[in-house]
C-alpha cells in the first residue's frame, strides 16, 4: 500500500493552516552602526516621532518620507489657559458688575444710581484700561513665542 496519498482515510487534502502570505514581502535587511553619540541623537529622533518600530522609523528616514516631529512648549500651554481662564474672569465680572446696577436702578432710582457711578467710575476704567493692557501683552507673547 502507498502510504503518500493516504490523508486519514479520507479522500480530500488537508487545508494548510497559518497566516496567508504576504503580497508584498519584506525581505530585505539592511543594518547600520553607530557610535554613542549619533545612537544618543537617533533614539531621541526616534522617541519624538512617534513610530512603534525602529525599522518602520529607519525605512521612513531613509525613503525620505518626511518625519513630523510636534514639540510642546509647555509653559506657553500654561500661560494660554490661564490666560483663557482670566478672561472668563473677566466676563464674569462684567456680568454681575451690569447686574448689580440693573437691581440698584429698580430699587433706588437714576439719581441715585448716579452719584454711586461717579465713585467706581474711576476703578472701573483701571480695570477696562488693565484689561487692554493684558490683551496687548498677550498679542506680543504670541507673535514671538507661539508657533504660527
């Protein structure tokens, strides 16, 4: 008897098990040696780009596919929250401040009214001229420090 053909007594083949081939191998190995310093350098390119593999890193570098490398400067990150946080500030003064004189308008008359603004008039334009002056400061730190 021919024991090449026999497939467990039945007649069809066995499927073949496994991942399917790949269209399109990768084959080919290349490698490289560095010294400590340029090892120091390219880790640190690695790290910044943000590949899970050397090799894809490598083949990207050398194929000329441009690399997008983002730095954060986190303090200028900072200083933009806060500075969102202080302008929500801001408007929320302006809120209670025209509020404020909406109830005293109703309850105590214009006359009144009146004299009371002549004594926060003077606060008042501080805080609007304090204002315009943080909305410059915050132009000029954009324009030299923020990317464009």
């Amino acid at each position: 008897m021919n024991m090449e053909h026999v497939n467990n007594g039945a007649g069809r083949l066995k499927k073949k098990r496994g991942r399917k081939p790949k269209a399109d191998k990768q084959t080919y190995r290349h490698m490289i040696r560095l010294n400590n310093k340029d090892n120091e350098r390219f880790l640190s390119l690695f790290s910044k780009s943000g590949h899970k593999s050397k090799s894809r890193f490598i083949a990207d570098c050398v194929l000329n596919n441009p690399i997008k490398i983002v730095s954060i400067d986190k303090p200028a990150i900072d200083f933009i929250m806060l500075l969102s946080q202080f302008f929500v500030q801001f408007r929320a003064i302006k809120t209670n401040y025209n509020q404020a004189f909406q109830v005293l308008i109703r309850n105590l008359g214009e006359e009144k009214i009146h004299s009371m603004m002549k004594i926060i008039e003077k606060p008042t334009l501080d805080f609007i001229l304090l204002k315009s002056r943080i909305e410059d400061l915050y132009t000029q730190i954009r324009e030299r420090c923020l990317p464009k």
